[in-house]
C-alpha cells in the first residue's frame, strides 16, 4: 500500500504546530481567492481570507511536516505570488482551476524546479486533457478536486465522481504514467454523509497518495453534527489504524466497499433533489 499523506487546512501557527504534532503529513494554507466566492456561492464550503505575508510565521513552526502552498489560478501577478510563496518557505505549490496543458506548463516555468509542483484537477476541461497536464514535465503530482469538479460536470454530489468511476479514470491514467495522485478530504472516522471509512478504502484501491482531512478534524460546530472537543493526534491514529485493517482487505471486502458507497451515494443524491 502506498502512503497516503494526510493533509489539513491551516491558517495559524498554533493549528499549524498543532496538526504537525498530531503526525500530520502536510500543512496546507490556501492563498486562492479568485473567482472562488463566484464558483462556490451558497455553499457550505472553505473560503480562504489568508494573506501571503503570514506564510512566515506557519513556516517557522513547521519542522517536520511539508508546507503545501495553493496560490491563485494563473493570473497577471502569478510569477510574483509564486517567487514569495517560495521565498517564504513553501515545500509545494498547488495550482487551482487549471483549464489545460498551457497553465501548467506557465506554472511549472514559474516555479523553475525551486519546489514541488502539484496541479488540480478540478474542470472538465483539465479532465479532458489530462493525459497532455500529466506528460507536463516539472508536474510532480496530481490533486483531484472534487467540489469543483462536481460544479463543473453539473453533477448534484461531488461524491458521484467516486461512484461512477470518473475518480477511476483519473487515477488509472495517473497510475499508468507513475504520476502520485490524491482527491477529496474525508471527515473523521465514523463521520460523514459518506463513511470517511469507505472512502479510505477506495484510496487504497486506486493508490492515492493524498487525502484532505476535513473540517470536522478541528471541531468547529456547524460543519458536522458531532462537535465536541477533539484530541486531533487521536483522531489521525483512527485514520491511520483505519488505512492499515484496509490495506489487508481482498478483492471481494473492496467490491463490497464500491457498493456500500454508491448506496450512499444515491441516497444523498435522492435527498438533495427531493429539497
């Protein structure tokens, strides 16, 4: 089994510090702001407000973990927001809403090989392409995003790409060019529209390398109906034992883990249609 690396949203030093002691493999602070607000309007979604000029600060307290820097989508000011992110210490820069093999190319030549370059899937105009995005040289790996994927294939749940095997295509694709790949975040263990514990099963399945750990692993009520104060180092332990039992299932526990999802699924399908 490969290792997935856990990733969550930070926009301090103490949460920083904090997900790095509970063993979190990835800081990731979100520069993107652009045309964000507009794609994601009335939904229940992480909108960043973080500035550039505070990456300092995580980065001081960052020692183990790797600082992920998303930037904006390619704009007039890319080159400059990239230099700093770099200067102020990133590990990998991410670029959002990518359209084709052009944006990550100009990305790539931004960066110039001073860090790591991770490119979002997140259009189906990327998706089209994304056999000429992956053969990029100066990618070095791929990150599914599928909130903005869902909104931009029209689909009802971004959770209908894992489903209907669109996930499957992306990661064949990737696994076949030897290109590490990730997608979506998980909520804690036994949260969840659908079961973070189901979801990690298809993680190993199709070799992911990277998962967002969600909201619910900081506690904040209003985002999932549980809230309680959390221990987040024990909260990464279940992950991990959970990720461990997983990666000894057969062929027959993992089709049996495809269905359960697409029950789910449809059942989150029908409610949202039925409003």
């Amino acid at each position: 089994m490969k290792h997935l690396k856990l990733m969550i949203l930070c926009d301090d030093p103490e949460s920083a510090q904090m997900a790095e002691n509970a063993g979190i493999d990835r800081i990731f602070y979100d520069l993107e702001y652009i045309g964000k607000a507009e794609r994601q309007h009335g939904r229940n979604t992480v909108k960043s407000n973080n500035k550039i000029d505070d990456l300092p600060a995580l980065r001081k307290v960052i020692k183990n973990s790797e600082l992920l820097v998303r930037t904006n989508p390619i704009h007039a000011y890319s080159k400059e927001e990239i230099d700093k992110a770099i200067a102020y210490g990133a590990d990998i820069l991410m670029l959002p809403m990518t359209i084709d093999q052009h944006d990550a190319e100009q990305y790539v030549s931004m960066v110039a090989g001073r860090v790591k370059v991770c490119i979002m899937i997140e259009t189906a105009a990327a998706m089209a392409r994304l056999d000429k995005i992956i053969s990029v040289k100066g990618v070095d790996e791929i990150f599914i995003g599928l909130n903005d994927l869902h909104i931009s294939m029209g689909l009802s749940f971004m959770f209908e790409l894992l489903s209907d095997g669109l996930v499957e295509y992306i990661a064949g694709k990737c696994n076949k060019a030897g290109m590490p790949f990730g997608f979506g975040g998980i909520a804690r263990i036994g949260e969840g529209d659908l079961p973070s514990d189901d979801i990690l099963g298809e993680h190993v399945r199709l070799e992911s390398t990277s998962v967002i750990l969600s909201r619910t692993f900081k506690g904040i009520s209003g985002v999932d109906k549980n809230t309680r104060p959390i221990d987040l180092a024990e909260e990464v332990g279940k992950v991990r034992t959970r990720l461990d039992e997983i990666s000894r299932w057969d062929g027959m526990q993992h089709k049996e883990n495809r269905v359960r999802i697409a029950e789910a699924v449809d059942k989150v399908i029908a409610k949202i249609l039925s409003k």
